[in-house]
C-alpha cells in the first residue's frame, strides 16, 4: 500500500490542488483533469458525483496521467479547511509523566485522565484562525515557557467520516497548565496556536498505527532539539477520539482533530522568538513553523495591519505576515522599507540590494542565489531566486516529466 497525499498551493494569486505517491517530490494537478478542482471539498463533490471512491479516483489518474510539477515551499497552503479544530491530550505515556511532574497542583490528575475511559479533549481553536506551513505561531506575552507539540491529526470530512491524516502542531504554554490543570484553556488558546500541514494523506492508503513523528526546533541556524515517537504508542485509538468529540457535539462539516503528543521536550526547553519548528511524518510530509512572541500590531494582522520578520539579524530577507501591497511602507527594526510588488502572506520582501549570484540568507543560512537584481522592497521567489537546497523550485516541465 502506497500513500497518496494531497496538497494545495498558490501559483500566480490562483488556487491550485495535486497529488502525489508519499516520497514523491512531483505532483499532479487534479485540475489537469478536471478544471475547477481547487479544493478538498471540490474533490470529494466530484468523485461522489462519479460514484467513485476519492482515492481510487486519485490512484488512477497518478498511474495514467505523466504531467507532474514541483511546487516551493512558500506557496504550500493547508490542506484543507476546518471548520473547527480539537485536540486530545494525555494520549500517550510521555506526555502522562510529564504533566504529571510539571504540575504544582492536583497531583495523580494526569495519571487518572491516561487511565479512564473518558479521553481528555478540549476545542483547539476555529479553522479560521488555523495556521498552516511555513507560516508563524505564537508565543504568549504572559507565559514564557513554550513547547510545540508535534500530533498525527485527524480530518472528518463533510459528513464526519474518516478522510485523512495531517501534521499537526499543537502550541502550548507549559508554565500556565503548570500553574494550574484550569488554566488549560489558556495554556492551549491563543494567537496562532494550531497549525496543519503540508499535505493530507488519505486514511485508506496508509496505517495511522504505524507512522513515525520526528521532531526538530533549529535556532539561528543550529539544531537545538531533535526527538522522535510513533502512533503505535497511542493509548487511545482514532475511532475513539472521534467518538469522544463527537458525543453530544454534532461535528462540523470539515472537522479536525489532534490526537495527541508523544514528544515532550526536556523542562529546560522553551522556544525562543525566531525558532524555526519542523514536524514530520514521512508519509505526510514536514510542517514548518516559525515562533514569534505575540502583540498587539501582530494580533491586528488579520484585520489588515501588514508587518514582516527578520528571523535571524543576518537574514537578507523577511517574511511578511499579511498580504503586502505595492507602495506599503514597513519597518524592519530600524529599516523602514517600501514594498516594491505584492508579495502573499509568508513570502519573502528583500532587506538589502542583491545581485546576480549573491546570496539569500534566511534563518541565518544560505537558502539561494539571487539570478536577477533584487532591489530593497522586492519580493524574493522562484522568479528571481535559484534555490541552494535542491527542491527543483525551478524545476521545466518537459514531456510531461519534470526536469
């Protein structure tokens, strides 16, 4: 059994969906086939309408069909849409000890939730405010210790069954749930705290028993943490946690769930501003994040206040976290730039002149060379950028293979 996966992304302002074999770094675009595609839930619509299962439909065209693209990673979206996103917890042992030590009141509490019939679940956050890769996650103003928490994420599709499997990254704010088991809310909702991606994997075509989960947090451009579990050391199954969210809660059409965390990184750890968080699933794919501590102008981005991030004070380049305008004027520190052409939320703006062959530094690290003159303001992609990582971002499609 091969895993099929299905991604969306952004080309030229426009939606686009595709699928690929797990371990497959090419995809097909379903609209190759069916124009009009552009979403999971246009997908499912049409293979019902064909009275075809989704994943035969998929399996078939990714044996037929010879067209396949590359896609960079900065134009990866989710992967599906929620309507609304829960989370369980205390699912596996690792995280059962370590809510065990860490809290300073109702000793046992954790212990009791692990064994009992009755799984721990709590609502995670609406899809809307649901993040996904590549894109920045938030850091309390009033806690200061973080940890993300790598999850194998469930997605109910429009009637509530079983359609696939994400990455999840489930934020926490350790020292509040410390303080107090009530204080969870709190601890588990705020700014930018869910994030999904970058592929969904159909539930039919993998074994969610047998699937690794690795972790890695880099810091200016060093690893500082690494750790790996597997969903065979889930202590609840996915049927139940879904039954368990479901009682007496009639799903939302699209509906994800987080299953859970079996990484839990040493009390010494907390993340810093600038932390780059890499999750992976082999059969999924791997969901970036960046931290960044939450405020006020942040908080406002959704309401159309724009603002960029320096990850690292080396980096050539930003990444904006709003749609920039041409014209828009941002401030960098102490640098305050003009915006140059639009440039998508998560995209890169160029900081200082580059030409032909000069590097583009992000996180601190050699990422590309410039193949064109890159002025202040511009924004930096494929267009004007040769990737120094081998992704094929600027990979020619010719004779329906990818070069």
């Amino acid at each position: 059994m091969t895993a099929i996966r299905l991604m969306r992304w952004r080309e030229n302002q426009a939606l686009r969906m595709g699928v690929s074999y797990a371990g497959d770094p090419a995809w097909w675009p379903v609209d190759d086939a069916v124009p009009g595609l552009k979403t999971v839930a246009d997908l499912l619509e049409y293979c019902r309408s064909q009275a075809v299962a989704v994943e035969t439909w998929t399996r078939d065209m990714l044996e037929t069909r010879t067209v396949r693209v590359a896609v960079p990673d900065d134009d990866v979206l989710v992967p599906v849409d929620v309507a609304e996103l829960w989370a369980c917890g205390v699912t596996y042992a690792q995280s059962r000890d370590a809510r065990e030590t860490e809290t300073q009141t109702g000793h046992d509490i954790y212990a009791q939730v692990y064994h009992a019939h009755r799984p721990e679940v709590f609502f995670k956050a609406p899809g809307s405010r649901v993040v996904g890769p590549n894109q920045v996650v938030g850091l309390r103003r009033d806690a200061t210790w973080h940890v993300p928490e790598p999850e194998l994420t469930v997605i109910l599709d429009d009637h509530g069954a079983l359609l696939g499997f994400t990455v999840g990254n489930d934020m926490t704010a350790r020292d509040l749930e410390a303080a107090n088991p009530l204080y969870l809310p709190q601890a588990k909702m705020f700014h930018h705290s869910a994030s999904i991606g970058p592929t969904l994997v159909f539930a039919s075509t993998v074994d969610w028993t047998q699937l690794t989960i690795t972790l890695e947090i880099w810091r200016r451009g060093e690893r500082v943490l690494h750790d790996t579990t597997d969903t065979g050391r889930l202590r609840r199954s996915v049927a139940e946690l879904v039954q368990a969210v479901q009682h007496e809660w009639p799903l939302a059409p699209w509906t994800g769930i987080m299953t859970g965390t079996g990484i839990v990184p040493p009390d010494g750890f907390a993340l810093e501003e600038g932390d780059v968080i890499q999750i992976t699933i082999p059969e999924v794919g791997t969901l970036v994040n960046i931290a960044q501590r939450i405020d006020p102008a942040w908080a406002d981005v959704a309401q159309g206040v724009s603002r960029v991030l320096q990850i690292d004070p080396r980096d050539t380049v930003a990444v904006s976290l709003g749609e920039l305008i041409p014209g828009q004027t941002v401030t960098i520190g102490t640098q305050v730039l003009q915006v140059k052409q639009s440039i998508p939320f998560g995209h890169k703006l160029a900081l200082t002149a580059m030409a032909p062959g000069d590097w583009v530094i992000k996180y601190g690290e050699r990422i590309g060379t410039a193949c064109t003159s890159i002025a202040p303001g511009d924004h930096v992609h494929t267009h004007n950028v040769e990737s120094y990582r081998g992704r094929g971002d600027r990979a020619v499609a010719k004779g329906g293979e990818t070069l």
